[in-house]
C-alpha cells in the first residue's frame, strides 16, 4: 500500500513539472522591432529600436488590466519610456491608444469626424489592438492620426511612406533614395511620385518610380524626410562623412603639428534680397479650387546661404465681407479685422508641411511665408513664392 500511493504522487509531481517546462517553453521570446510615431504635424517619435522584456503592461492601476510582455504595448512602453495613455476596454480585453507623445486624438460623439491613433504592423492595419498578439523580431510599429465619421465627413484615407536610402555617402556626392508607398486598405508597397525629400541641405522631387536624386552639403548623421500631401511621412538617417574626416567610419588622418600663425578674420555672414527665398509648393497662386478639393497640407521649402533656424506661416480668410484669419495656437479660424492676423511657427528645418484640421471653407486665401535664418536674414513677401492668393468656391 506504501508504494501504490508514493508511485501516483511521483508522477503528478513529473506531470505538473512537464506542464511548467511547456508554459515556458510556449512563452513569447524577447522580440527586437522599431517603433515610430507620426502626430498631426511633426514626427513624434522617430524610428526606434527595441527588444520586448516580458514586463506585462498596466495602465490604469488595475492589475486584471494588463497586457503581455511580448505585445505592442509592450514596445510602446519601452519606446516611449511610458508617454502614452488609454482606456481599458472590456470588449476587446486590451487597452485603447488616446494620447501618444503628448498628443492626445479623444473620441467626441458630437462631432461628425474623429481623429484616432492608427496602429499598423508591418506595412498595413494591425488587425488586432496593441495588447493582442505576440511580437516578433524583425517587424515594424507605427501609429498616426486617421478620421472615422459615420457620415462621411472624413477625407481620405493617408498612404503611409517608406523611404530607402544609403546608410553612408560622401558630402557633395549623388545618392540615390526610393520611397515607396503603402495602400491604407492592404499595405502592399508601390512607387511613390511626387513626393519631396529634404534634408542635409538639400531637395528633391520623386519621378513616376519613387526615385530621387541628391547631393547631401552637410556632413555627420543627416535625416532624411519624405513628405507629400495625403501621406504619412517617413525618414532615413544617412551618415555623411567628407573623406577621411573620421566621420561614418572613415579614418581621419594623423595631424601634424604646425608653427602657430594668425587666425583668420572670421567669414561674414551673407546678407542680402536673396539670403532666403521662401517658397509654397502645395497651393497653387491664382487657382480656384472647388469645394473640399483644397490643398489640407500646407508645405514649402526654403532656399538660404544661413541654416533656417524658423518658419511660420499665416493664412487668412475674406467670405462676404468678412475677414478671418487662422490661428495656430488652436488651429480653427478666428472672427479678425481685415488685413490682421498672426503668423505661426510651423518648422526650424529648411521644409515645412502642416495638415489643416479640415477642408478650406469657401472665400478668398492669402496665404504668408515668414523665414529667419542663423544670419540674421528674413524673407520678402513676394506674390506667388512667399505669398499664394487662392480661392475656394
């Protein structure tokens, strides 16, 4: 009778080991993956690398609300050291994204459309929320604003971009960069035309395959942006070194000690009409654009001898005999005297592009370009460059 009953206990003691080497052999392995967020109007957090460390998810101080250690909340925690919020939701047993980097996209059930915290996973709409799921190294997390409306109120749908580009090149050398675009409704990849890269003191256009030509003038870690109207932007990071000038993993050569002489004077900034010309490309000057067929985002680049160290726009409204101008501080138009109105800062960089929160109303536009560079220098208000005159009727 002794060894009946010690013989049972020895093999549920092996049973319940079994089933815990099972559990952890099945558990989610840390998984290495990028995650980037893309606000309303600027990059919110650019492309980040990190590993999943099987720390569960609990936002709302309620420990029955959690989420997987191996999960997209996971990696958004980790990416952006906590700075995200959301409600728990009973029905889809994981927690909603609402505010992402200080930016908050809240539901209002008053309104006709709603801005929301799009996730997409790999190039397409995750299909299910950010507690669900296990990751895998290799995969890539964005989320950026998209609009739900019931009645049709929403405009359509942003194409996320994709940009490929070296990883090194040579000041004053030609690259080349392809930027592809990803179809909201599958994510499959085609060429992307018409799309402006900019950075590393230079500009360009994609051609009809998504390719674009540049000679990067600036040299160390250069960030690349694509940007076009109806998008979700992206960047490359190209390391540019000017020979062997120890940058990007060249080697630098040995200096030489040489007799002291005289410092030169130091170079004087150029100053003049032409320092900076600053250009809309989006909004076309003279044009009469029908009704919601406006340009949203507002974009332009700016030429200068100086870094552009600011650009802000103004943009102002006439409808029978009223004057309104927009202001960016709570991005609606306000009830102004004719021919007031301020500008609002939109960039630090030699490009800018702001997304309007919805479709021009009908009226007269002007619309203002205002740049300073590190020289000292400001722009002109010139008629088709610094300053579009368009109508929406």
């Amino acid at each position: 009778m002794l060894s009946y009953r010690i013989v049972p206990n020895s093999l549920l003691l092996a049973c319940l080991l079994s089933l815990v080497l099972a559990s952890l052999a099945h558990a989610a392995a840390p998984a290495t993956v990028t995650v980037r967020v893309e606000g309303t109007n600027q990059t919110l957090l650019p492309l980040t690398t990190v590993t999943t460390n099987g720390v569960s998810v609990e936002k709302d101080g309620n420990r029955e609300h959690t989420c997987s250690g191996g999960s997209a909340a996971n990696a958004l925690e980790l990416a952006t050291s906590g700075n995200w919020d959301g409600a728990w939701s009973e029905l889809f047993h994981g927690y909603s994204v609402e505010t992402l980097l200080g930016e908050t996209l809240a539901f209002d059930s008053k309104l006709p459309a709603n801005y929301f915290w799009e996730y997409w996973l790999d190039g397409k709409p995750s299909s299910v929320g950010v507690c669900e799921g296990e990751l895998s190294s290799g995969e890539s997390i964005l989320f950026f604003p998209e609009c739900f409306s019931e009645v049709g109120a929403c405009p359509v749908a942003p194409n996320p971009l994709g940009i490929s580009a070296p990883a090194v090149a040579e000041r004053g050398a030609p690259i080349a960069v392809s930027v592809t675009s990803f179809a909201n409704a599958s994510g499959a990849p085609s060429p992307a035309a018409g799309v402006m890269v900019s950075g590393g003191g230079a500009t360009a256009t994609t051609d009809a395959s998504g390719q674009a030509t540049l000679s990067l003038s600036q040299t160390g870690d250069v960030v690349l942006q694509a940007s076009a109207p109806g998008t979700v932007r992206d960047e490359a990071t190209v390391c540019v070194h000017n020979g062997n000038d120890g940058n990007c993993g060249t080697q630098a050569p040995v200096a030489v000690v040489a007799p002291a002489v005289p410092a030169p004077p130091p170079a004087v900034a150029y100053r003049g009409p032409y320092a900076l010309v600053a250009r809309a490309t989006d909004v076309l000057d003279g044009y009469v654009y029908p009704r919601g067929r406006a340009p949203r985002i507002l974009s332009g680049v700016v030429a200068s001898h100086s870094p552009v160290t600011s650009i802000s726009l103004r943009l102002r409204r006439r409808y029978r005999g009223r004057c309104y101008a927009y202001d960016g501080a709570i991005e609606r138009f306000v009830r102004v005297r004719c021919g007031a109105g301020s500008f609002f800062r939109v960039s630090s960089t030699a490009s800018f592009s702001y997304l309007l929160p919805s479709s021009l109303a009908p009226g007269r536009y002007v619309l203002d370009l205002q740049a300073t560079d590190a020289a000292g220098n400001s722009t002109s208000l010139a008629r088709g460059s610094s300053r579009v005159v368009f109508y929406v009727r």
